[in-house]
C-alpha cells in the first residue's frame, strides 16, 4: 500500500528518467499479487537493475526469486518489511512502524524463528477481522476462495480487501480500508508481534542493515526516528513513491543530518496498476543504490 503522508500541496516528483533502482516490493509470497519471478521480470524489462522483495515477515519472495533475477541480470537484495507494534511499546506510540531489512542471511535460524512469529500472529489477526466482518452481517469466507492466499501465511489486510472486492462488499481496495479496515473502523484488528526494538535486533543480528519505512511525518517527528536510530536503525525511506517533493528533500536532509543510509522504492502490491505503471512514478537517484551497496558491504562499521 502507498503511504501518502506529507505537506498539504508537496507536489509530486516528475522522475528525470526510469529507475534503475526499486528497493521496496511486494509479491505473492505475501500481500502482493505477481510471482516472486513474475515481478522481477516485470522490473528488469522497465530497466530496474537493483531490486529488493520485501515481504511481510518472509524472505521467501527473495529466496523464490533468485533464479529470475540472476537469468535477468537483476541485483536482488534480501529484503523483508516488518510491521512492528508500536503502541506504548518500547517508548513509541505510533501505532505501527514499519521497519524494513536488506542484506540479512537467509539461512540465519534466529531470523526464521522471529519471522515465524510474525506470520502466526498475522495469521490470528486475519481470522479475527474475517469473524468480525462475519459479525458485522459481510461474511467472506466464500470470496476468499476466489482470492490467492499467501503460501506463507503472511496475510493482511490488503487479503481481507480483497475478498471484500470479490463479494462485492467494497468497491476497492482502497475502499474496503476507508470504510472498514483502518484504525477506527469497525472491522479493524489491532496488530500483534514484534517491537521496534525486537524487530530491529532480529535484523542487525541477522547480519541487515534496518530501515524505517514510508515515515513521512519524520521531517516534522525527528525524534522518533532519533530513538530508532538509538536502538540500531540505520536507515530511512527518502524516495518513496507515495511522497512528494517537498517531503523527499525533508527527508532526505533529516537522513543526513542523522547520518543514516537513504532507500527508497515504489511499494508495489499490484491492486491499482502493473508494475510498469507504478516504476512509471518511481525516481530512485542512482546514488541511493550505491550507498545501500556500501553500506551493505560493512555493515558492521554502522551498527
């Protein structure tokens, strides 16, 4: 889902040229719709040539998409994105902040043991919005057999608004969030998991470098991104589709002032258009993805 959170009038970026860059992905193996291997197809034939999959609480995607990206001669970064609980937890009472993961190893057993964690309590949170909507007289069972589940249980809402399409409960996804699956609403679940400052160790020891996501309040808040950097985020989302402008050169002087390592990325899921129409809107400057390479390289010298 794209975050769009800024200054009322921050003017869109009109990208100079196509990405090569893309570090913020969605596929199948969680909220997305495109096969790991499907959406590195769909990003090399744009151009992208770095690219991460960063799935909810699963390096599958990755792990499923290597084969593509390396006949494709596509960069693919390990990636995951971690919707960390942050209601009075750790200091923090955000709600939620997502905290994304590059460069970790794979096979780290401690990782797959917290991520497991993750997709259980995502898997409780899922049923308990599908009984809610049961309740509310908008049962979906039926139409969730017409909507692709994730094979590892990384499910979402963005499922939920699915099947909620599929019934003909809502018009879109978009629509079934505004009226019944954001905070307030009446088919809102709380989420359950990992803290920021859990998730954030699950990645570093993991050998990652830890990345607060689509935060575009953070220009106006740094003091929250000042306390994750305490507890050993060492970068932000700075070009990130759904900001404009303005935002982004916010950000992306709050990430120097801060001396943290510049990401960006498109966010695709797939609900709204084809991947080449959302890289269509995506301007990721070279640079960022050399400093991820770097930074990725030695990442001890950042922890």
């Amino acid at each position: 889902m794209v975050y769009r959170t800024g200054p009322k009038g921050d003017l869109p970026i009109n990208p100079p040229g196509p990405s090569t860059i893309d570090l913020h992905t969605h596929t199948r193996r969680s909220d997305g719709v495109l096969e790991p291997g499907a959406l590195v197809a769909a990003a090399s034939i744009v151009g992208v040539r770095q690219l991460a999959i960063t799935d909810h609480d699963t390096l599958a995607g990755y792990l499923d998409g290597r084969s593509a990206a390396t006949a494709a001669g596509v960069d693919l970064i390990p990636g995951v994105e971690i919707n960390t609980v942050a209601d009075d937890a750790d200091g923090f009472h955000e709600g939620e902040l997502h905290l994304m993961g590059y460069g970790m190893d794979p096979q780290d057993s401690e990782l797959a043991v917290a991520l497991a964690g993750q997709r259980h309590w995502r898997r409780e949170r899922f049923d308990r919005m599908v009984r809610r909507l049961a309740e509310l007289g908008l049962p979906i069972d039926d139409a969730l057999e017409q909507v692709p589940l994730a094979d590892e249980d990384s499910l979402g809402r963005p499922t939920v608004a699915r099947a909620l399409v599929a019934t003909g409960l809502a018009t879109s996804v978009d629509d079934a969030f505004r009226r019944l699956l954001s905070r307030g609403r009446p088919a809102y679940v709380p989420r359950l998991g990992l803290g920021p400052k859990d998730a954030t160790q699950a990645i570093v020891r993991a050998g990652g470098l830890a990345v607060l996501a689509h935060f575009g309040e953070g220009p106006a808040r740094p003091e929250v991104v000042r306390e994750l950097r305490d507890l050993g985020v060492r970068g932000l989302e700075v070009w990130y589709r759904g900001f404009g402008a303005e935002t982004v050169e916010r950000l992306a002087a709050l990430a120097v002032e801060l001396r943290l390592v510049s990401t960006g990325g498109s966010d695709y899921h797939g609900d709204h258009e084809t991947y080449a129409e959302a890289h269509a809107a995506l301007w990721v400057p070279p640079a960022v993805g050399a400093g991820l390479t770097d930074a990725l390289s030695d990442v001890s010298i950042l922890q």
